[in-house]
C-alpha cells in the first residue's frame, strides 16, 4: 500500500511503552509495515517506528538471502529465553548507520497473535531470536542506546545526533 516514513531517533515515541492492540483492523498498516520494511532494507520493524504506538511487528530475516519468511506479531509475549547470552551487533532503522553491541538471549519462546487472529506459540533462536528481541523491545520504549553503559551511550548517542544535525 505505502511506504510510511519511519521515526528517528531521538523521536519520544521511540521511548514510549506500546497500548495492546485490541479488535482493530490492522490489514492496511500491516501491509504498510511491510513495504516499509523491505524499503528501508530492514528485517524487522515495529509499529511505533512507523508513529503507531500499538504492540505490533514485522519480520522477514530471510528475505535478504532470497527466502521471504514474512511474520506478523501481535501482542507477542516472551515466555521463556534461553539464559545463553549472545552478544552481536545491532544496527536499527531508526538509528542509521549505527551499530552498537547489545546482548541478547540464545533462543526465546514467543506467543503472540497472528493476522488472522489465531494464538501461536513457538521457539525461536539465533537471527530470528535476535530479531524478535530487538523489535520487542521496541514496543517496550528501548532502542539499542539503551543496552549501553551509560558512559558508551553518551559517546554514541553524541556522535550519532552530531553527524545527523
């Protein structure tokens, strides 16, 4: 349907906590989440980076290797993570150009909404762990700065806002 221009930091709704979604129609923003997506070269993409503050992401990890696994997540819920830490490096769509290392769980176990309003349940791990972290976080108000110490974030952050004014 529509590329949406997606939110920069330091946007406060970046830093907001995500309503639950409740019986709404989402075909239109979901599709517009998307084309958003796969235009911005990103895997992942939640709702408030697009100015919707409502529990809701995209994904596709595989798109770029040539596989499409596109998923829609509403209302996910982690309700289990693998206490492995994997540390890696991050970059986000709403902080281009900027990859800081965040440590994240192995593997995750998700339950969420699907589009067509069924409740699924499934075990994630690697990429698509990764990926389903980052974007939760997201509708939880966190971006990547926020893993940071405080003494690294302020050096980023600096030098992220400097070269973006």
């Amino acid at each position: 349907m529509a590329v949406r221009p997606v939110v920069m930091w330091p946007d406060p709704r970046l830093s907001q906590k995500c309503a639950p979604v409740e019986h709404e129609h989402l075909d239109d923003l979901i599709t517009d989440m998307f084309d958003t997506m796969y235009a911005a070269n990103g895997r992942g993409l939640a709702a408030p980076q697009i100015g919707v503050m409502k529990r809701v992401f995209v994904m596709d990890v595989g798109w770029k290797e040539g596989e499409k696994t596109p998923m829609v997540m509403i209302n996910p819920t982690i309700m289990a993570a693998e206490r492995v830490p994997v540390v890696a490096e991050e970059g986000c769509l709403s902080i281009p150009g900027v990859l800081v290392p965040v440590e994240r769980h192995k593997a995750v176990t998700v339950q969420w909404t699907a589009h067509n309003g069924d409740i699924d349940m499934a075990d994630f791990d690697g990429f698509e762990a990764r990926c389903i972290q980052h974007e939760f976080d997201h509708l939880n108000g966190v971006v990547t700065f926020d893993h940071l110490t405080p003494e690294d974030r302020a050096q980023v952050e600096g030098a992220y806002l400097k070269a973006t004014q």
